[in-house]
C-alpha cells in the first residue's frame, strides 16, 4: 500500500491503512506499506507518553512491513510529510524485491505517484482509495489563495486521481456519489473502512477502574467526573465551535460531566484559548495524540462519545465509540449520517446547540435510556468491524487482478 500518511500521523487515512493492512496480514497475505518518513511521533507526549510502548506491546504493523520514504515537511501542514521525489527509483527497487500482485493507492501526492510507476513498470494493476473530499480542506490549509484558484487546483488533484489508477474505491456512500461527477471509466467500489473490534471492545470494571485510576493521577480533573469524550483533529473544519457552544448549558445541568479532548492539530491553541475566555478550563482536559489501543481504553470510561463534526467522510470514531459500548451523540451529516443511519447507537442530531445538548442531558439524565443506548451501540458497530469489510477488499482484489489480466491478454491478440 502506498500511502502520503500513517502513523504517527494521526488521521482517518492512517487508521484506514492500519487497520486493511493488520488483517490481511492475518489472513496470510504479504503487505508492504510506503509512507514518508516521520522524525518523531506527535504522539509520544503527556500522559500518552507514559503508556505508549505498553500499548505498542499488544499489537501493530512491524516495521519490517513498512518502507518509510525520506521526507519533507508540507509547508502548509506541519503535521504533514513528503516524500522526497527523488526517492522514486529506491522506492522501486524495494517494490522489485517485493514482487506485489496489486497495488493499493491510499492518497493523490507523491508517494501516490510512486506508485502508479511501480505499478506500470511491473505491469500490474493499481487500485485507489480516495479517502478525502479536499474542497472542505483547502480553505482551512491554503486560506490566503484566492476561491477560483482553489476550485482550479482541486480539479487537477481530484480529476488526476480519478483517471490514473485500474479499479477506485471509496468508503462513502457521500465521496461515491462525489466521485462519479468526474465519469470514471469504472465504477467504484463502495468500501467503508472496518474498525478492529480486537482493540475496540468492552473492558471489564476491573480492567476499566485500574485505567481510570492511571489517567487520573496524570489528569486530577477526571476524578469522580462523568467524562463526555470528543476524539479526533482538532481543527476548525471539524465544527469545534459546537461543542463550546454545549457545553455551558450541559456543565449548569450537570457539574459531575467533564470535557475530555483526546487528539490535536493546527487549532488547538485556539480551542484552549476559548475554553479560558468563556470560562470553561476546569471543565476541559485535553491529552494531545494518543496510540489507538491507549484511545480504546480511553472510549470505555467515558460516559458518551460527542462529535459535531459535518466534514467527515466516514465517521470511524463513531464506530469504534460504539464497539467500546459507549452512546454516541453526532451531528448527522456526510459519513456520521452513513453510519449512524439515524438514532443507532445513540442520537444523531442536526448541526443545533440545543437538541445537541438535550440528547446528551437525556442520556445522562435517564439510566434505563442509556443502557438501551450502549446495547445498542455495542451491537450495531458490529455491521462495521475490520472482519467483515477485510473479506470484500479481498474480493476486490481478485477481481481486479482478473480483470486486468484478462484485459492484457486481449491486447495481446
């Protein structure tokens, strides 16, 4: 798989990537992944730090699966790495060696483009995941370029992305009726990203009182609180502005609940920022990046996931909040809307203050609603686990391997 991100950059792309690749593997495939090389993990700080290589001991990718590309920083994107092009013979040399049966792209950059080469010098198929709808992003990564000049660059990204690769899929319903505006040669396959229900799961009270205690002590404002949990970017686009827009009216209700900010990026200063002004720090924690089993943990002793984002393309976090047998409180638009499908595991509610904070005081205020609402969360995310979704990408692989076989050899006649 070659992909412009995953870990320690911390996002849906290298969760994704994650989690298809750890399957497969366990399914007896051979996976390689290409990434930019990252100098140090954003998430090997605070209270992460502390337990991140216990965590790392429970699982992952080895790095003998993983080519990591030299790289620069992306001017606009701090968080973000390229791959030095220059490293495109390397790069290919190591795909030599590998000697893949396909090629999955994860991302339209540089690494991208290594591996449409890698793909038409071996003569084998490449297929594509296009995870991102950019038009919501480049206004918050490039705010000072002029909108024409926006529209002008998405198009050349998006319509080159569309036409290099053999087979595209994509893990909306929202990015496939998206995708068929640029008239694809072939139709896309619709794939959600699974969650990994082996991390994502239910702890027992024992197993959950002992973390509780741990991240208490780094975290003195937790205790004896009833933690409402937002997981994610930090970042404008993701509808931040909401959540201290509820959280006022549901601390007046309830002064038990607290505020717990589990993620980072570009905006997090200003969120902080925020809290302070409108009165808001000792109701908030914020823990910086954390490792995905460290943020399972996390899931199980909050009391309800909140998330407002209206930008998402699939809305994992939501999936695996419920996994974890937590409600979910979302705000029902692009891929919240796909999961969820309605009041599934929880409320899905319009981009409004109000009803949002009356789903949440409902399940905070109502014992026998909540545990209606966990048990169904809990059994709904099971439609969305790694498992399930792990065996149709096999399927698309087979038939794209075929496919292209076949299409080569009529050429040859």
């Amino acid at each position: 798989m070659f992909t412009d991100s995953y870990w320690p950059r911390v996002n849906g792309v290298s969760a994704s990537v994650e989690g298809f690749v750890s399957a497969l593997i366990k399914l007896g495939h051979e996976v390689l992944i290409i990434c930019p090389y990252y100098p140090e993990s954003p998430m090997q700080t605070g209270f992460a730090k502390v337990l991140h290589d216990a965590a790392m001991q429970t699982g992952g990718i080895p790095e003998s699966s993983i080519i990591r590309v030299p790289s620069l920083p992306v001017p606009i994107s701090k968080e973000d790495r390229i791959s030095k092009s220059h490293k495109l013979f390397w790069v290919s040399k190591q795909i030599d060696k590998f000697k893949p049966d396909i090629i999955h792209i994860q991302s339209e950059f540089v690494t991208a483009d290594f591996g449409y080469y890698c793909a038409r010098v071996n003569k084998i198929p490449a297929v594509y995941t296009y995870h991102t709808l950019w038009g919501d992003y480049m206004k918050t990564y490039i705010p000072w370029a002029p909108m024409f000049i926006l529209k002008i660059i998405l198009w050349i990204v998006e319509s080159t992305a569309f036409r290099r690769p053999y087979r595209v899929i994509v893990p909306s319903e929202v990015i496939l009726q998206y995708a068929q505006k640029y008239k694809s040669k072939k139709t896309p396959y619709l794939l959600p990203t699974g969650i990994d229900n082996k991390i994502f799961y239910p702890r027992n009270d024992a197993e959950n009182t002992a973390f509780r205690q741990s991240i208490e002590e780094a975290y003195t404002k937790l205790k004896q609180k009833r933690i409402l949990l937002y997981a994610g970017r930090v970042g404008k686009e993701k509808n931040l502005e909401l959540i201290l827009k509820v959280a006022p009216k549901i601390i007046k209700e309830r002064e038990d609940t607290i505020f717990l900010i589990v993620g980072s990026g570009p905006d997090i200063y200003w969120f902080k920022e925020e809290c302070e002004t409108l009165g808001l720090t000792e109701h908030f924690v914020f823990t910086g990046y954390v490792e995905r089993r460290l943020l399972a943990s996390i899931y199980c002793i909050s009391k309800i996931f909140i998330f407002p984002s209206t930008t998402e393309t699939q809305g994992l976090v939501t999936i695996e909040a419920m996994l974890s047998g937590i409600p979910v409180v979302a705000v029902g638009e692009r891929g919240t809307l796909m999961v969820m499908r309605g009041d599934n595991g929880g409320f899905m509610v319009p981009d409004d203050a109000g009803i949002f904070t009356r789903r949440v005081l409902d399940l905070l205020d109502n014992e026998e609603l909540y545990k209606k609402k966990s048990a169904e969360a809990l059994e709904y995310g099971k439609n969305w686990t790694m498992d399930v979704m792990v065996k149709r990408l096999e399927n698309i692989y087979t038939e794209t391997i075929v496919a292209y076989k076949k299409e080569r050899e009529q050429k040859n006649y």
